[in-house]
C-alpha cells in the first residue's frame, strides 16, 4: 500500500511551508538542503518539520493540503501543535458579513 503525507514546516523566518508528497524523508531532506533554488523554502532555511499526517488515499491528501494550505499561521501551529480548542476558536467566523455573527 502506498501512503502519501501532508506536512508542515516552519521556516527560519516564522513562514510556514505545506507540502504533500509519497515519500517524507526524502522530501525533508530535499528542502533542507536546498536543491531546487525556486522552492519557496530555499531561501528560508533552515527548517523544521512540525506537522506531518499520513493518508493511504492520494485524492484525500490532496483535499487536505488544498485545506490547510488556505489557513492562516495561527491555525496550522494550532494544529502542529495539537491544539484543538484553539484550532476550533479560529476556525470560526467573526466576520460581520457572516449570517451567525452576533456582536455583544
């Protein structure tokens, strides 16, 4: 069975990086040494892996990185860091624009 992986790095200038791919290890070790210098990682090394999630599904991973990728920084350390309540707080709308908004 193949598996494929969504992960999170965080980069040495607090951006973080979302990926997928079928193969983790040779990824990390791909972007840390800066193989390919259009990667959006290449200048902001080094790196740490802060979040990876296994899929056996390739249709489910891609869902899941198109997802997160979309979230903001707070949300994806919320979820590297298993945060949850936090996770859900900011998964929330608070836009005024948005039917259940209920200013107090």
């Amino acid at each position: 069975m193949k598996f494929y992986y969504v992960y999170i790095l965080e980069c040495t200038d607090g951006y973080l990086y979302t990926g997928i791919t079928n193969n983790l290890e040779r990824r990390i070790v791909e972007h840390k040494k800066g193989l390919n210098k259009n990667c959006y990682t290449y200048k902001r090394r080094p790196l740490n892996l802060i979040f990876q999630q296994e899929f056996n599904d390739v249709i489910q991973a891609i869902y899941f990185e198109k997802k997160i990728k979309k979230w903001s920084g707070k949300k994806k350390l919320a979820l590297a860091n298993d945060d949850y309540d936090l996770l859900q707080i900011l998964s929330k709308c608070r836009n005024f624009t948005h039917s259940k908004f209920k200013p107090e």
